[in-house]
C-alpha cells in the first residue's frame, strides 16, 4: 500500500507526460497488478476531463476589486501584509 501511497503522488506528472522512461515503465507496471491504482487513474482522468471541460471565464477589475475588498475586510492584517492589491 506504501508504494500506492507514493504511485498517487506521482498520477499527474504521469498523465501529463513529465514522467522519466524509467518512471512511467514502474507505473504502467504497477496500475496493471493494483485494482486501487487502476480505479485512481480512471478517478484522475475523469477529474480532469471534466476540469477542462468547465470553460475559462474572465472577471472584470470590479469583480477582483470587490473580492479584495471582502477579503481584508475578513481578514484586516491583509491590508498591511497583502500581497493582492487593487488593480
């Protein structure tokens, strides 16, 4: 299960191609004998179909001032230390 734990860490940079030869050999190897692994890939990939699939939305400057806004408000230490400013 230890080497589960460590295989799931690692199922992105494999679906996103950044994995060594070495690397995507061992977890090809690994999902083909591990049911759990085999059900996290399908979670991952159907994780992020369905992220893509959600469209790209700009916010206007009022929607990023507002939000800031409601921020420091919560949170009035912000103000001094934030690293968000107005734009």
């Amino acid at each position: 299960m230890e080497k589960c734990k460590l295989l799931t860490r690692r199922l992105s940079l494999y679906l996103d191609g950044q994995c060594s030869e070495e690397e995507k050999e061992s977890i090809v190897k690994h999902i083909a004998a591990c049911k759990h692994c085999q059900d996290q890939l399908i979670l991952f990939r159907t994780s992020r179909l369905a992220l893509k699939s959600i469209p790209n939305l700009k916010l206007s400057t009022a929607f990023d001032n507002n939000l800031i806004d409601k921020l420091n408000h919560l949170d009035p230490s912000r103000n001094k230390h934030s690293n968000i400013a107005h734009r």
